[in-house]
C-alpha cells in the first residue's frame, strides 16, 4: 500500500485551485468591504454627467482598496494548510492605502476632465479630432493607472518614482499594455451589455489577470530599479 508523506497535504493541483479559489473568495469580500462606502455612494448617484465629480469621490476608497487585493493575490500561497488571504490583505491595506491614494486621486482628478469635457463637448466649440484625441488620452490614462497600482502593491518606492516607471512601461512593454487594455475593454463590454455591478463582482479575479499581466513590470523593476 502506498503511503502519502504527511507535507504533501495541501500541495496537489486539487489543493491548488481551493487554495486560489478561497483566496479569490476571500479578496472579492474584503475589496468590496474596504470600498462600500464609496460603492454604495457609486451606486446610488443618477446617470447624469453633472455627477462626475461625485462619482470620482465615490471612487476614491477603490484605489487603496485595489492594492491591497493585487498586495493579496501577489503574495498568495499555493498551500491549502498556509492560507491567511485576510492577514495579507490588510498588510497591503496598511502598507499600499497612503501610497496608492496620492497616485489614485489624482487619476480620478483628471479622468473627471476628461469626461466632463466629452460628454459637454459641443459646448467646449473644439474641432471633433479633439473629442478622440481626448479620448484616447483617457485610455491611456487608465493604462498607466493599472501599471500604477501594480507596481504599488508590490514595490515600496516614492508615489512620483511609481508614476515614472508607469509611463515608462506603457511602450517599454507593450504585451503588458495590451493585456491591460485587453481587460479594460473586456470590462466595459460586460458593463455595458450585462451589468453595472460587474466589475465589481469579479474584482479579484480581474486583479489576478492584471497582476499576471503585469509579471514582466515586476520582472524588470525587481532586477533593474532595486538594490
């Protein structure tokens, strides 16, 4: 009869995918617990675009909350017996909230412009190639802002040295970009077509696939930019 030595528990694929299941489940309520006031607040505002700056402090909670789940997910483990998801998430809470604020808010800040100048648009009396071109800046925005938050959640520089290496990422490696647009557009689309409270339900998992598609910004962070 064959024996299983007693430190192979919790180490088989099948101990694998629970473990990445349950720190999924746990991260999802933890996100959405840390960011329901804002969410709440989100939820409860009228479609009208002279809510946007309304909206954009609603989303305010969203960005330390977004860490520390990408600070959660990056340091999970694949043993079922070494799970403390909650532990992890709140020491990326208390390391990442103050950081990923001064990156977050200004995002939000300027994303709000960009919206309000669109959805007022004919009044702003700008040629229509501004329109795209305001657009496109939006979403390039939202680009750096994912490469912001990554590199927050798992590295400890200075908020402007994070903002730096975002924008140096964005064409530096350009399959991290895309895989980030990718999910944004990704997004959107189940937004529109399916629910508002879609992103929110697959939050964590969403992150996962960001923090995976981010692996070459840490990559080269970890052997270019640290000592």
């Amino acid at each position: 009869m064959s024996t299983v030595r007693a430190d192979a528990f919790g180490t088989g694929p099948l101990s694998r995918a629970a473990a990445l299941i349950h720190t999924l489940v746990i991260v999802e309520a933890l996100l959405l617990l840390t960011a329901a006031p804002g969410l709440a607040g989100l939820f409860l505002l009228a479609p009208d675009p002279a809510n946007l700056p309304l909206a954009a402090l609603c989303l305010l909670p969203l960005g330390p909350s977004a860490a520390a789940a990408l600070y959660a997910l990056h340091h999970r483990g694949g043993d079922l017996t070494e799970l403390r998801p909650s532990r992890v998430f709140l020491r990326g809470w208390r390391l990442g909230a103050g950081p990923a604020l001064k990156l977050w808010a200004p995002l939000l800040g300027w994303l709000t412009v960009i919206a309000f100048t669109l959805t007022h648009f004919p009044a702003t009396g700008l040629p229509g190639w501004w329109a795209f071109l305001l657009a496109v800046t939006g979403v390039g925005s939202l680009l750096w802002g994912a490469h912001a938050l990554v590199l927050t959640a798992v590295f400890a520089f200075r908020a402007r040295d994070t903002a730096r290496l975002a924008a140096y990422f964005l064409f530096r490696h350009p399959r991290a970009t895309l895989g980030a647009l990718s999910l944004l557009i990704l997004t959107a689309a189940g937004t529109a077509l399916l629910t508002e409270a879609l992103p929110a339900l697959l939050a964590a998992p969403l992150l996962l696939s960001l923090l995976r598609a981010g692996r070459p910004l840490i990559t080269e962070t970890r052997e270019e930019f640290t000592a």
